[in-house]
C-alpha cells in the first residue's frame, strides 16, 4: 500500500505529468527493459524479446489540480483530505492503472506498456490526446491492450463510447471473468478506445481496478479491489 499512497501524493494533472513519470520510471529501477518517450510526451516501455506481447495501458494523467493532500487509510479504504479536512481527490483514477503495471513489470517476463498522458478532458479540450497523437507502430507486435483505467471493481468494458468494440465478449475466459467475479459490460470513452478509432487491430478491453467516485473530491480505493484487479490481469497476461 506504501508505493500507491506515494503515487496519490503526486499531482499529474494533463499536461503536467512530469512528476508521476519520473516517479513511476524511478520504480523500475533494477529491471531490464527499454523505456521510450515518445513525441507527444506518452511513455512506451518493452519488456523481455517475443515474437508477440501482452501489452497494458493506463494513463499517467488526472482530473485534479494540485491541493494539499494528506492521505488516509481507513481498513481497506484510501482516500485523502486537505488542510482543513475536507476530501479532495486522489488521482486514484488512473494511478491505480499505474500501481498495477508496476507490480506486472516486476513479476512477469514478457510485457509491453504504454502509458499515455493527456487522458482526460481538460475544459474545452477534448480527451484521449495522447493517444490520439501516438505511432501505432508500437502496438504491431502485440497481441492485445488491457487497459487498467475502468471505476468500481468488477467490469471489463468491451464495447466503448460511441457503439466502439473494442473485443469479442469471450475474449477473456469465462473461468477468469468467474474467478474474479467480473462481467462484461458497454463503458465510455478511453486510449483504447481512441486506438481502435484510429485502426487499431488487436482485441483491447478496459478493466476495472478498484476506484471510486472519480473526478470528485470524495475519489477513493478499495485495497483489496485493486489488489483483485492486479490478480484478474496477471491471470489474463499468463492465460491469452
Ligand atoms: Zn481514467
């Protein structure tokens, strides 16, 4: 839980991700891989050499602008407060996605990762920008995108905004969706979703990973509901 209640405490809203990057780049530190920023400022990381790759997504931006936050540990619940006590938001949506590709970095041999910035809307400014903006050569030899960047705990969005499909419904088996008491369901608008807008070929999905109330000061996680989500896709990597 120390590694996630550090990441909450960095402010990356869009266009500012600066901070989370380094951060985020710092805990890998040890591993064997090839970290690339591309021109539009989104990171691409390889892991291991194969002739086709898992790839996992998130986004290294958030909603919030910079507050004090003093984060909070409630049981299983995180979520913070300012100066005076009043919740502000975390960022949890989509650090969590970060928290969970660093575990997989760690654990598993073979791994592509991209890390978009620029996620969210921003005023006027329309979302997914990022990777609206990115090369898709990146993605040629994968074989999927899982994105780790979907609310509450038991979804897989497989259709997005705008009747998008982003992956058949048996893509994941059913045994895992089971196991981890996950259902499919239509979701909004994300970098996976701008990928297949864009052309992309590869099954994708955008997977719960344990945040609530996003983009609102009372944003919080369940611990255990991301620890769920972090097992959900460690299984797919190993399985698909
Ligand atoms: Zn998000």
């Amino acid at each position: 839980m120390e590694l996630l209640k550090r990441f909450y405490g960095i402010n990356g809203k869009s266009g500012h991700e600066a901070q989370i990057k380094e951060f985020f780049v710092e805990q890998l530190a040890g591993l064997e891989l090839s970290v690339e920023e591309e021109a539009f400022g989104n990171i691409f990381i390889t892991k291991g050499v194969a002739d086709s790759y898992p790839c996992v997504t998130a986004h290294l931006d958030e909603v919030h602008s910079p507050t004090e936050r003093n984060i909070v540990v409630d049981g299983d619940m995180i979520y913070a407060v300012n100066g005076c006590g009043e919740r502000v938001g975390i960022g949890a949506d989509d650090k969590n996605g970060l928290w969970i590709i660093v575990r997989l970095l760690h654990s598993k041999p073979v791994l592509k990762v991209a890390l978009f910035v620029q996620e969210e809307r921003d005023g006027e400014m329309p979302g997914c920008r990022g990777s609206r903006a990115c090369s898709l050569a990146f993605f040629d030899d994968v074989r999927y995108i899982l994105a780790v960047d979907r609310k509450v705990n038991n979804e897989v969005v497989t259709v997005g905004k705008g009747n998008i499909r982003l992956c058949d419904n048996d893509f994941i088996p059913n045994d895992l969706l089971q196991k981890y008491s996950y259902m499919c369901v239509d979701g909004g608008r994300t970098d996976v979703v701008a990928l297949k807008e864009r052309g992309l070929h590869v099954p994708c999905c955008n997977i719960s990973c344990g945040y609530y109330n996003a983009h609102k000061p009372e944003e919080y996680s369940v611990f255990t509901h991301l620890e769920n989500s972090l097992a959900f896709v460690s299984d797919i990597i190993d399985r698909v």
